[in-house]
C-alpha cells in the first residue's frame, strides 16, 4: 500500500544499541510524519528500553526480527546491527516489503552488499545506507560546489579519517568476525563515501591496500574511552589504501582508531581538480587562481544557509538524514544515498582489505 504525503511513516527498528540510541531513533523522534511501532534486539531489554522511550502507543516488542517483519503496518525498517547481520536482515526486511534504512557499511563485504541491492530492485523498495557525514553544512556546500563546476575535473583526492587513540572498546567494534573489519570499515567508509559523492566518480579500476596491527597489544593506551583489551583486539589499528578510478582519478584513503600523530581528521576529504580545490579541514576552504593570483575562499557555515536534501536549516547532521529519507518515502523520490553509491563503497573497501592480505594490486571488473 502507498503511503501518502500526509500519512505517518510506520518504522520498525531492528538492533537497539549504542547507533540506535544514539542516532537513528533520537533523529526520528523529531520527524511528526513518523510513528516508530516496533523495537528488536537479541537482548530483548534493549528493545523494551527503547520501546518506552520511542514508541508509540502499543508499539510491540521482538527478539526475533523476523516476527517483526510479519507485521505487514510497518512501513520501514532500519537495520541497526552489527555489520555482520546488515544483509541478511535487509534481504529479509525488503522481501517482506519494507523500505530501508541500513547503518553503515552496507554489509562486510560485495557479494553480501549486492544481495541488498538485487533484493531492492527485484522488491520495487527503497534502500538506503546511513552515511549522515554527507549532511554536514560543510560536506554539502564542498558538494553544491563540485556541482557547479567550481573545481573542474577531480582527479586527485584524498579521504581521510585519524583518530590519535580513540579506540571504541565497547559493544563488538574490536570482533572482526562481527565486524569485517576495524578503523577502516568503521570510520573510513565515512571518508571514502563523502569523497566518491563529492567527486561524482564510482568506478574504480584498481586499488592498492595495506592494514596494520602495530598498537593492539599496547596495554598503557592513553585511549580516549579507556584501554582496550588485546585479546579482543583482533580487527586492523590503522589502514591505507589507493585507488585509482577508470578515468584515471586517484584516491589515497587513510584511515585509524590510533596512530602516533597530531594530524587528527575524521570524515573530511579534499579534492583537487583541473580548475580548483576544495577541502574540509578547517571548514571548507576552496583554493585557486583568479586575475593570476591564488586565492583562498572559506565562507562562513555558522549563517546557517540553503538546508540541502529536505533537512531544515538548524537540524543535526543525523536529523537532517533522517528526515530526508522519511521525505524520500513520502514523496516517492530518491534518498541522498543511493545503494549503487554505497556498494561501490563496499566494493572498494573490500579490495583494501584483499589487497592487504595478498599483497598484491586488488582489480576491480576482473
């Protein structure tokens, strides 16, 4: 059954955890076209936590999820897993006929990710994957401006996520078999999303990768949320990678949960193109020649400005993702996130991590 503009958007929310609660339902709460009817979690506490802190009158309780998904009221579902589960329970949810919304990455690997996306094309369903980085002010005025053709052709960027020691120890954030993998999976999919987006560019040729587990015995970690524990330590401390597009475009990915440095970024990009630059280390800053001097532009994001993709102008960048996907559904239009544009992500992180492995140059198409 459509749903119309006017009507509530019935969401089930499926893993009720740390992402749950803090993003996903606070973000939904603010949105009135959305009722949230029903909460699973393999700790079934969780899911009544949450039930009585978001839900809507009645709304049910689960520990299998799959119980959830014969409630054929539910509109949509977002799947709040660890990444291990995001494909199964997303094949799942869209075959029963919800739309959903997906955290991050979009599964632990390709053929797991191109199972979601067969499973939305064959179902008529919208997917989406929850890269909120994207609704930054600064990620879409870097964004409003690739689009205007302010920087030309993009052919070199760099994606870049660095923590100095702020290493997550709870939860399954350190289990690789839970995960697929660590700083890499978790934060630089941030980083690497924003730069394909930014760049337009989602066909890779080929990618060269290296992972490194140089810190994880460390016990005195002077770690941000306390030391973590080397035996459950198994997923990578840091990992590089560079890509380089079929137009010839390179991208060099950096990401850490803890490496000796001072040069500390998380989610930012900067890209150079044929007429300019533009980067998200201080702001944006957009840098170029004009009248034959080089100048450097770097407007002020605090005015607020044009609320891109639906958001309102004084939203989070959480709100704002998930508002512009309940409009998504409401009106029947493409959210901000396409799942094509996630599985390319997947893909590359995928040949990263093979390539490390192998030691060898990861081919895309081969």
């Amino acid at each position: 059954m459509a749903i119309g503009a006017n009507d509530k958007v019935r969401v089930g929310i499926i893993g009720c955890g740390g992402i749950a609660n803090g993003k996903h339902m606070p973000s939904l709460a603010k949105i009135p076209q959305v009722e949230m009817v029903a909460f699973c979690d393999i700790i079934v506490e969780r899911a009544e936590a949450a039930a009585a802190k978001y839900g809507a009158p009645g709304a049910a309780v689960y520990e299998d999820y799959k119980k959830l998904l014969e409630d054929k009221t539910i509109d949509v579902v977002h799947v709040l897993t660890p990444n291990r589960a995001h494909s199964f329970i997303t094949v799942d949810a869209l075959d029963a006929g919800k739309h959903v919304m997906c955290e991050k990455p979009m599964a632990i690997n390709s053929v797991e990710a191109k199972k979601m996306l067969d499973a939305a094309k064959r179902n008529g369903k919208k997917l989406t994957i929850g890269y909120q980085t994207r609704q930054r002010s600064d990620s879409q005025f870097l964004k409003a401006e690739a689009e205007a053709g302010t920087f030309g052709d993009i052919y070199y960027a760099k994606a870049t996520a660095i923590r100095r020691r702020a290493v997550p120890t709870w939860g399954v954030f350190l289990n690789e078999y839970e995960q697929g993998g660590g700083p890499l999976i978790d934060i630089g999919t941030h980083a690497l999303d924003l730069t394909l987006w930014i760049m337009n560019n989602y066909k890779p040729a080929y990618c060269l990768g290296t992972t490194y587990h140089k810190l994880n015995k460390d016990t005195e970690t002077g770690n941000a949320w306390g030391d973590w524990d080397p035996a459950k330590f198994t997923v990578e401390d840091s990992a590089f990678g560079m890509i380089v597009m079929e137009d010839g475009a390179t991208i060099n990915l950096e990401a850490a949960w803890a490496l000796n440095t001072l040069d500390v970024k998380e989610a930012v990009t900067s890209v150079c193109g044929t007429k300019a630059g533009g980067d998200l280390w201080d702001g944006v800053r957009i840098n170029g020649i004009r009248q034959g001097r080089q100048y450097v532009l770097k407007p002020d994001l605090s005015a607020g400005g044009v609320a891109f993709y639906d958001g309102a102008a004084g939203d989070d960048m959480a709100t704002r993702e998930a508002r512009q996907w309940i409009n998504a559904i409401l009106n029947d239009k493409n959210p901000c996130v396409l799942p094509e544009q996630a599985y390319c992500v997947t893909q590359i992180l995928e040949g990263i991590y093979t390539s490390a492995k192998t030691g060898d140059i990861y081919r895309f198409n081969k």
